[in-house]
C-alpha cells in the first residue's frame, strides 16, 4: 500500500458511520451483510448508507456482490491488512519487538473467518 491509498483508506475511516460499518463487515466475516441489515444495525437510512459505502468502496476497504436481489457487502481483509501492514512499515526505529503484539493481531486479521482469527 503506498502513502496516496493508506490516506484514501483513512480518510473513509474517519467518520463514525463508516468505522461503524467497517468493524460490523468485519466481525461479519467473508460471507458479508445485505445492506438492509448494515442499513438496521448501523442505524441509518438507506440513501445515507449508500453515501457511506459508495465512499468505503471508493477506498477499496469493501466488497460488493449481487446475490438475488440483495447486494452483500464485505470487508476486503486484503486491504485492511495492508493498511495494517503500511502503518508498522517503519516499525518502532528498529525494535520490532516493540510492534510484536500488534504485528500479530494484524497477522491474526488476516486470516479472520467469521469474525474469529484462525
């Protein structure tokens, strides 16, 4: 992940609805939300939720799939992880260990399924 999208990526993060929906589509799991449920759970209206994850997608954080006629919505564990990865890039001016506990939550992140690290 370069500078350009770790700040595309933050930048979407940076409102509350949207964290909101990021950690929900997390804990989700690969299998994702239709966005009636994000729209429920997150307390939005359902043009206020298409504006948040326009912008979410917008920063590649989330995925979107056509499923019947709902539209399932998951997080992209690809791009968190390397938002993840792009923040302990330069990690603690070489003492690593100093990063361990968050180096392997991150590493944990990355191979969540439904919501549980494996």
């Amino acid at each position: 992940m370069n500078e350009r999208q770790a700040l595309a990526s933050f930048g979407a993060l940076s409102q509350e609805t949207r964290l909101q929906i990021v950690r929900m589509l997390v804990i989700a799991g690969p299998n994702g939300m239709p966005a009636g449920v994000i729209a429920e759970k997150a307390e939005v209206s359902p043009s206020n939720l298409s504006f948040h994850l326009k912008e979410l997608e917008r920063a590649g954080l989330i995925t979107q799939q056509r499923e019947s006629r709902s539209i399932i919505y998951s997080a992209n564990y690809d791009a968190l992880g390397s938002l993840v990865r792009f923040l302990m890039e330069d990690c603690c001016g070489g003492h690593p260990e100093i990063c361990a506990p968050a180096a392997a939550i991150a590493a944990c992140c990355a191979s969540t399924v439904e919501g549980k690290c494996q």
